[in-house]
C-alpha cells in the first residue's frame, strides 16, 4: 500500500470532455477546472487544441487531443498527419484508437506498423503518446497481443476505452493490461470511472492516469476521505 496526497491523486486524471458538441464555452469550463483541480490533462478533439492550449497558458496543464476517435477507422498516413497537426496546434499528448478491424482479423503486422508510426511521430516531437485499445470489443488473447505489441513500441501509455463504445474500463481489463505489458508502459484507465472507489481502485491495481468527465466530483470525494496527514492510503 502507498500513502497518496490529493494533488497526487489529481494529477493523474485526464479531465475529459469529447462530445461532439462541445462549443468554446464547454472548453473554457474544462480548462478552468483542470486549473483549479490541478488535473494532469484536459482530453479534448483534436480541433480543440489550440484553443485549449491557449486557455491554458501559463499552467502546467498538458492539452491531450484524442485522434482517429472514437472508431480508429483511419488510415497509418491519416493518424501520422493527425497527430503531427494537433501538436503542431498546442497538444502535449496525444490519444489514438487502434484500427479494431485490423486487430480483429489478426493483422499483427498493420498493427504494430501502426503504433510505431504514430509513437514515432510523438517521439520526435517530444510529446506523450497513448494507445487505445477500445476493449469492449476485444477477447482476451487479442488484448495480450496489443500489450506484447506495445511492449515492443513503447507508447507512454496503453488505455483501455474510449468512452464511446459498448463498454469502458473494468477492473479485470486494468489487471491485464498491467500484466501483459510490462514495467516500461503505463495504463490509463478510461469510459465510465464515476466515483472515488472506482478510481482508487484502478490506482491500486496499476493504473497511472485515469481519463473521467467526472473528475471535479471524484476530487471532491476524495477530499473527504483524507487523513489527518492529509493523505489517503491505496
């Protein structure tokens, strides 16, 4: 067990808002919060990265724009020019979907190319890469296999959800992926983390960001349960 401070616990939410919808309002809303919160990340679209970035000047708050998403149905080239283009507009980390229908016939190779052309893109240009998995439509064996993929390239992160598919996190999920690849990558954790036992219980199993649109009212939560050092044991 480790004892956490709250700004530790804070600084691993990825503070989300990528609905379709969201005007600069909404992006204004987000970007005060992760300011007040001192959250890692705000986890936005692609095309909100500049403005994000500018709302977010003078911070130590990363700007983290989601690319190929929800679906990951882009091509290699497409993701390559994506990724260069939100950091090129302000990102400081960048979240892509895998292509599911590659992984779902078993193309390993389209895959892996994949990763690496993206990771390669992130690395050169000095920013956090994250991997999405979208694991509600995943068996086991093909989430092992991105993880030992993964291992390989070396993305920052692997995540397991969007948040938009049939399913998000599950605590079996976090497990695996923690398992499977291996001390060098870290998990993020994403799509349906509403509450403070629920993201504390990722942190305990290995997951080092977690990706909630509920983070202000998890901060809150965890507010009140902190001990008199002011730290909470997970």
């Amino acid at each position: 067990m480790t004892r956490w401070t709250l700004d530790e616990l804070c600084r691993l939410i990825d503070h989300t808002n990528l609905h379709a919808d969201a005007n600069e309002a909404d992006m204004a809303k987000l970007c005060d919060e992760a300011r007040e919160n001192h959250f890692a990340m705000v986890a936005i679209n692609q095309v909100q990265s500049a403005l994000c970035k500018r709302l977010l000047e003078g911070s130590d708050i990363h700007v983290g724009a989601a690319i190929s998403f929800p679906l990951g149905q882009t091509s290699i080239a497409s993701k390559a020019f994506d990724t260069r283009d939100a950091i090129e507009a302000g990102a400081d980390e960048i979240d892509y979907v895998v292509n599911l229908t590659e992984v779902k016939m078993g193309n390993w190779d389209y895959v892996a190319e994949e990763m690496r052309t993206v990771v390669g893109v992130c690395r050169e240009l000095g920013v956090t890469c994250k991997v999405i998995f979208e694991n509600c439509y995943l068996e086991d064996e093909e989430k092992i296999r991105l993880c030992e993929i993964a291992r390989e390239v070396r993305p920052d992160f692997i995540k397991t959800s969007t948040g938009f598919g049939t399913g998000g996190a599950t605590f079996d999920d976090v497990r695996l992926m923690v398992e499977h690849v291996g001390p060098e990558v870290s998990v993020k954790a994403a799509g349906g983390v509403r509450n403070a036992a629920d993201f504390l219980e990722y942190v305990r199993l290995g997951a080092r960001r977690i990706g909630t649109s509920a983070g202000v009212a998890i901060r809150a939560e965890l507010e009140g349960m902190l001990s008199a050092d002011g730290t909470i044991e997970v």
